[in-house]
C-alpha cells in the first residue's frame, strides 16, 4: 500500500493489511526468510536488497514498515526485546546526558538504570510525570530524554502526553513514551508530540505469550534514528527473523483483541471496584480514577491491565491470589489468558507500590468467568 492509500484507511484495516504486500509466489502469509546471509556483488554490493541478518532482513523489514504505520512514524526499529530497544536507545544519548523516568516505571528499566547508566556517563532522575509541574522543575540543562510510560506500570498512572511533549520539548529534549500497555490500537503518542515510543512487542503486539521482542517507533528518520541504528547493528540487539513474522501475525488481530481485553477489564474493575474486600482499584476507565478524563480524551479504549488493592495487607493479597482458578499466577502480560501477580514479590521493591497491590493483565476469557473467579478467591 502506498502513503496515500495508508493515509485513508482505518486502523482496523492498516493492522490486517500493512507489511503483508504479496511477493511473486502469491501467498497471503508473508514468506519467512531464515537465512543468515544474502548474495552480493563480487564488490560487496547487495544484488538483492539484503546481506546479513543482523543488520537487515525481509520479514523485520516488514514488520518494521508496519508499526511505523501503525504508530504514525517515519520508521521502525525491532529488537530481541523490550529491554533490549530500550536499552539500545539509551546507548544511544551523548555521554553527559541526563534522563529523566518517569517514578512509575516498567521494573526491568528501573534495574538497569543504576547498574548500567553510569558507565555510559548517563544521569538520570525519577519524577511523578502525573504532575506537569514537578516535570517542568525536574528537566536540567543536560536533560536530552524524557522518558515516559502510560498508563504506569503498575499503579497505572495514566500521563498527558501533549503536555509532557510541550514540558520536553521546552527543554531540549526528546519525549519517549512506552506504549506497551496501550499499544497503538488504542494511544498514538506521536500524534500527540512524543518523538518516540518503545514497545515490548512479547505482550499484546505478539499477543499469545509465545514470543519476545521489542520496538522502537519513530516520529521522524533522523540523526537520532541513523544513531540507533548503527548501534543494533554493531551490538546485535535485533529482532530474530521468526520472531518479527510471530510478531507481524499478532498484529493482525490486534485491534480485536484489544477491544475484547478492554471490555472485558471494565466489567472486572466495575466488579473489584464495588467489593467490600477491595481496598482500592486502579483502571484508566473507572471514573474514579485520576487519569480518566485524560484517559478518555487521548486513548482510544482503556486496555487490559489493571491493579488492584487488598483489605488485609500483604498476606490477604497473596491468599486471594493463591485461590484464583481462571487467573493464573505469573509474569508478563498481554496475552489470551488473564494473570495475576503480587506486584512486591516479583518486582523490585518500590515504596511507591503499596505490599498488598495485585496486577492484573486481562484476557480474553468470558467475563464472567472472571468475575466469578475473583468472587470465590475473595469471599
Ligand atoms: C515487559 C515490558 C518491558 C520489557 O520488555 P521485554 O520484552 O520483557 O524485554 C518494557 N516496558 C513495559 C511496560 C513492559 O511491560
């Protein structure tokens, strides 16, 4: 598909359509290309478009041109993992940098902050980006990268990207926003200023809990882009072809699934919401929830992750979670089935994250079954 076609459909019909252009044998899926290694002129020069895997590859090429139609950016940049695009990203910014995260913040980037940041002459600080002003007070002159990620992971905080793009801009600086949680289906940060967002495409882009990966979407191909680039090619940190293709096949239903975790979250959180033995419920679509006037005017749903707090202390969080039948107890998120997790066991400990808080990734199962798994673990 051409721009211009792009620029006329929907995104329904962008997330079955785009990469999938048909190769010479017709095949509706897209053909996946394990080889390593492309043919090239005796003087080195590709003949084919290709020449070694880490540096470029058919399908990661098409998965690539997909989320930057997706996300509204220019270009797209897979990698090995969520961890991966951002860590590269990082290594990316001069050194005498200063980053400033966002206080509630995907725990794995929270980790590797303080161990890595350092040794590429990185400063950074944490701020809670619900609050423009403390944003506003906290950028320094050095401040190259403001890096956000809504709703937050996980007291789901939900951030005003048009403001944290002005606040970043202002400064000098880029806005990154992690758009995991959301995923393009239903926030595009770039459209609302952010100059890039990362993705840790092993949740709801792969959606089926079977594949890792990670993006980076980009508002505009520059020096910033060249510069990232370069170094996944040097370090390696790309995306395996096998994976870009899972990842491609998950997009295609992505819309659908979203909207499908979205309704079924809402009747959870109305559910937790009203329970005696619910000290307090986090979900971007409540209309309790702080986020949600923001929520509503910049996100197209309210997605499938949610938190939730539990009369009782720590000990009370972990025996409803030990009685749920449907939920099952693990990491990650973004998947068909519906997870829970004690977010202080397994996270590094915060003091922002109070001890009897459970996060809750929603699937695709009937809601009922939901709800009525969360009755008997809660009764
Ligand atoms: C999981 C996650 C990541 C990291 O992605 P991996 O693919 O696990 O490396 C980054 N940000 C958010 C919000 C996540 O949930």
């Amino acid at each position: 598909m051409s721009e211009a076609q792009n620029s006329l459909l929907k995104f329904e019909t962008l997330a079955v359509h785009a990469g999938g252009e048909r190769d010479e044998t017709g095949a509706i899926a897209p053909p996946l290309h394990l080889s390593t290694n492309f043919e090239h002129s005796p003087a080195g020069q590709p003949l084919h478009g290709f020449l070694y895997v880490r540096i470029d590859n058919p399908i990661q090429r098409r998965l690539e041109e997909a989320l930057a139609v997706l996300e509204g950016g220019e270009s797209a940049m897979v990698f090995a993992s969520g961890a991966a695009a951002g860590a590269t990203y990082l290594q990316s910014l001069p050194p005498g940098s200063h980053v400033l995260f966002s206080d509630d913040l995907f725990y794995g980037f929270r980790a590797m902050a303080p161990e890595f940041l350092p040794r590429w002459n990185i400063t950074w600080s944490e701020v809670d980006m619900t609050n423009v002003n403390a944003v506003q007070q906290a950028v320094k002159p050095e401040t190259r990268l403001v890096w956000a990620e809504t709703p937050t992971n996980p007291l789901m905080k939900v951030l005003d990207v048009v403001q944290l793009a002005r606040v970043a801009h202002q400064a000098g600086a880029q806005l990154l926003v992690d758009s995991t949680f959301p995923t393009p289906a239903l926030l595009q940060p770039l459209n609302f200023g952010a100059d890039l967002t990362l993705h840790s495409t092993t949740k709801y882009l792969g959606g089926h809990s079977d594949v890792q990966g990670g993006a980076l979407v980009f508002a505009r191909k520059d020096e910033t882009f060249s510069r990232v680039l370069q170094i996944r090619k040097t370090l390696g940190s790309v995306a395996s072809p096998f994976n870009s293709w899972l990842v491609l096949r998950g997009l295609r239903t992505l819309p659908t699934r979203m909207q499908a975790h979205s309704k079924n979250a809402i009747v959870v959180a109305a559910f937790l919401e009203l329970h005696p033995k619910v000290e307090q419920v986090a979900y971007p679509g409540l209309v309790s929830n702080a986020g949600y006037s923001i929520a509503k005017e910049q996100m197209r749903d309210f997605g499938g992750m949610l938190s939730f707090r539990v009369k009782g202390g720590k000990q009370a969080a972990i025996d409803v979670a030990s009685r749920l039948r449907v939920f099952i107890n693990a990491g990650s998120l973004g998947g068909s089935e519906s997870l829970i997790q004690h977010a202080v066991s397994v996270m590094h400990p915060s003091g922002s994250i109070p001890d009897d808080l459970l996060r809750v990734s929603i699937g695709l199962e009937h809601p009922e079954d939901l709800v009525n798994d969360l009755k008997q673990a809660l009764a």
